[in-house]
C-alpha cells in the first residue's frame, strides 16, 4: 500500500481500486457497498414512512483534535441533521477530497473513527466517491456526506411549529467544539482539558420523541451557535425567544477561553449538542429523557418561546445574570473559521 495519496489514486484505474479496496472498504464496507455498483439498492421504506435526507460537507482544520476528527463529524453531523426531523437515519453517502501527499495511515484513522461511530448511531455506508487534487491544492482531505433516514407517518418537526409558551432546552455545556478547534489550531494552553462533543445524537432524540409528544423541532447548534439556531427558529415559526443566561450550561474551562479571547460562547459552533423546543407540558418529560442518554447529562431548560410584536418581528433575547436583557443577534461572518 502507497504512504501518501497521489494523483493515481484519483484516476480511476488500478490506484484508485487499491485505496478503495485497502482503506474504505477495509474500514466500513457492507452488503450494499461491497457490491461495487454505481449506485446502492436499498429496502423502501415501509408502508406509511416516509424519506429524510440531508446532505453536509467538511473542511475541519486540524484533521484530527481531542474528542475527535473530520471522519467523527462527518458521520455525526449527517445522522444528526437527518434526525432532526425526527427520521431515524439508516444510510450514508461518503466522498472524499484527497490532496496528493496526504498519508495514507492518517486517511485509514479517519476512515476507521467513521466505522465507529457509524456503528454506534446504526447507520451504514453504503456508497461514495473519490477525488484526488494536486499537492497544495486542498487542505489534505474534505469529506461530504449525505443521509437517508425513514420517517414515520404523523411525524412533522420543524421551526415553525414553535408556539408561545414552549420551553427551550438544550442537551449538553455549549462551545466546547469550537473553543477544542480554536486551542488545537493556535496552540494555545489552558489548564483545563478541552475536547470536541462531536456525538451521534439520533438515539437521544428518539428518546425524547417518546417521552414527550408536545415535541414541536430539533435543531443542533453547530456554526453560529445557539444564537444562530434561536434566531433560525423565531424567525421560522414568526416568535420571540428569551434565554436565561445563568440556565445555559457552560464548561468554566470554556468560558474562560472566550472571554480572554473575546468571542460570545453562544455564537460559538458545537457538533453534539442539541436544541429542543418542546410544549411546556412535557418539557419535564424531555429533560428526564435527555438527561438519561449518554451525551445528555448536562441538559437544562433554557428558555421560553413567547408572542411576537408585529411591528418589529421575531426576536431573540437574553435576560443576563444582572438583570438586564439583551438582544442575542445571530453570529455575522465567521467567529472560527474552519471549526467543521
């Protein structure tokens, strides 16, 4: 097996089937990819489902960071778009950017950190695509990946289902992705040990759909942050959303990082989080179930939905620990560049 990626690898002969066969087949090939085909045939859905499908790229800069690498939030960032939605995600789509030069050890980590979490969400791989650039060209790797997921009948998530009175909660401390990508980039130390919260959260939101009924969206806060997601979602259902600044959970180690650096951490991206917006009778019930999964321990009801002013539309505010409250705008241009 070659060290490094060459342009061969890309060129759709003999090269390019012995990277395919000794890297991504040997990682996480199936029934449906092993086949060879150009496309892969999959079960239809089953009578009254219906289909979810996203689609998302990655250009992550360092490839690999504490919690994770660009192979771990390209698989979590397609199952948890597909989720939202309330699909169960099922299949995924991979194609790689390689840039000449690139190990070909480093391509295997990545590959087999997909393998992983794929099992773990109960996803499979079933096609992809291959593209090799000339040296200096690209940034070592790019992933996209795209998901199926089936949907059952009478399920229907989304922004605009949020009404006046819904809580908001999210899952998990807010930041720690962006804030790991920032310290890796720049070399910068701090005394606490910071990692990405890149996760699979599909298992988490089924768990809530079960528990609490009066689920109206999901959402995952990745760039932009939560501020970004609030303003997406009152904008979408035509609301205002207000945030308790002292409910939302954050890491002192994060925190401390952006203040000292001058970012907002509700601005800053996350990879496994989620945002729920939930009626407030069952957002008790939600929590319970968030707070039961794995990545959900750190959950807290942050927020309410209310009535909108017509004469200034769909606003997001945070009441801070002083008393006051604040506009919370959506991130303008790119706090961290190049954290997903």
């Amino acid at each position: 097996m070659d060290e490094t990626v060459m342009l061969g690898h890309g060129s759709g002969g003999t090269m390019m089937k012995r990277i395919i066969d000794e890297v991504f087949f040997a990682a996480y090939a199936g029934e449906e990819l092993l086949r060879g085909d150009d496309a892969a045939v999959l079960p239809a859905p089953a009578p009254g489902e219906r289909l979810a499908f996203s689609t998302d790229s990655f250009v992550v800069t360092p490839h690999f960071f504490p919690g994770g690498d660009i192979g771990r939030l390209a698989v979590c960032g397609t199952v948890n778009d597909v989720a939202t939605s309330g699909a169960t995600p099922r299949y995924l789509s991979c194609g790689f950017v390689l840039e000449e030069g690139f190990p070909i050890s480093d391509l295997k980590r990545i590959c087999a950190s997909m393998a992983e979490v794929a099992k773990e969400a109960g996803v499979h791989l079933v096609t992809g695509d291959t593209k090799v650039v000339n040296r200096g060209h690209g940034d070592g790797v790019y992933i996209n990946t795209a998901g199926v997921g089936t949907l059952p009948e009478g399920v229907n998530l989304g922004g605009a289902q949020c009404k006046p009175g819904d809580k908001v909660l999210v899952s998990g401390t807010l930041g720690d992705h962006g804030i790991t990508i920032m310290s890796c980039r720049e070399s910068l130390s701090f005394k606490a040990d910071l990692q990405s919260d890149a996760a699979p959260l599909n298992h988490l939101i089924a768990d809530v759909l079960a528990a609490a009924p009066g689920t109206r969206c999901f959402r995952d806060p990745t760039r932009g942050g939560l501020a970004s997601t609030l303003n997406e979602l009152a904008a979408q259902s035509g609301t205002d959303i207000t945030v308790e600044e002292d409910a939302v959970p954050v890491k002192p180690a994060v925190q401390g990082a952006c203040d000292m650096l001058g970012y907002d951490v509700l601005q800053v991206a996350n990879e496994g989080k989620m945002v729920c917006i939930v009626a407030p009778e069952d957002a008790d019930a939600a929590l319970a179930a968030i707070r039961a999964n794995k990545y959900g321990a750190d959950a807290a009801i942050i927020g309410e939905v209310s009535e909108m002013q017509p004469e200034r539309g769909s606003k997001v505010f945070l009441r801070t620990a002083f008393g006051g409250t604040r506009i919370l705008d959506m991130l303008v241009g790119e706090q961290l560049p190049r954290i997903c």
